[in-house]
C-alpha cells in the first residue's frame, strides 16, 4: 500500500514537473513569436519611410526645375539691374 502511494505520489510529481515545463516552453515560443512580429512590422514601416528609386528620381527633376527656375530669375534680375544702372548713367 506505501509503496503504491509512493508510486502515485511521484507520478503526481513527475506529471507536475513535465506540464511545467511544457507551460514554459509554450510561453517561450509565444514569447519568440511576439517578438518576431515586432520586428517584421518595424521591417516594414522603415521600408515604407524609404522613398523608391521613381520617387527620388522625380525629387532630383523637382530639383533641377527648381534649379533652372532660379537660374532663371538671378538673370533676370541682372538684366534689369544693368538696365537700370544703365538708364541711371
């Protein structure tokens, strides 16, 4: 009798012990699973902030239209200030 209670007692123990460590197991997967989504959701917003290749082509037209356009009124303007420095004199 003692020693089937014994028995019992450490099947009790053994079976606490394993569902323990099955538990944790299964809470540090969840856990590796969590943390991999974050990453692959910070993955893809810093990809989302990366312009592409048409857009930063588009940004250097821009640019240069810019440029051109200032290029542009600086002549302009020296044009008319030598116009003006010239009617003056």
């Amino acid at each position: 009798m003692m020693r089937r209670e014994a028995a019992e007692q450490r099947i009790r123990m053994r079976s606490q012990t394993y569902d323990g460590r099955v538990d944790d197991a299964l809470a540090r997967y969840a856990s590796v699973e969590r943390k991999v989504d974050e990453m692959e959701a910070y993955a893809d917003t810093i990809q989302g902030r990366e312009p592409s290749l048409e857009d930063e082509f588009a940004a250097l037209e821009r640019d240069e239209a810019v440029e051109k356009e200032l290029e542009a009124l600086k002549k302009s303007r020296g044009q008319s200030s030598t116009q003006s420095t010239q009617s003056e004199g």
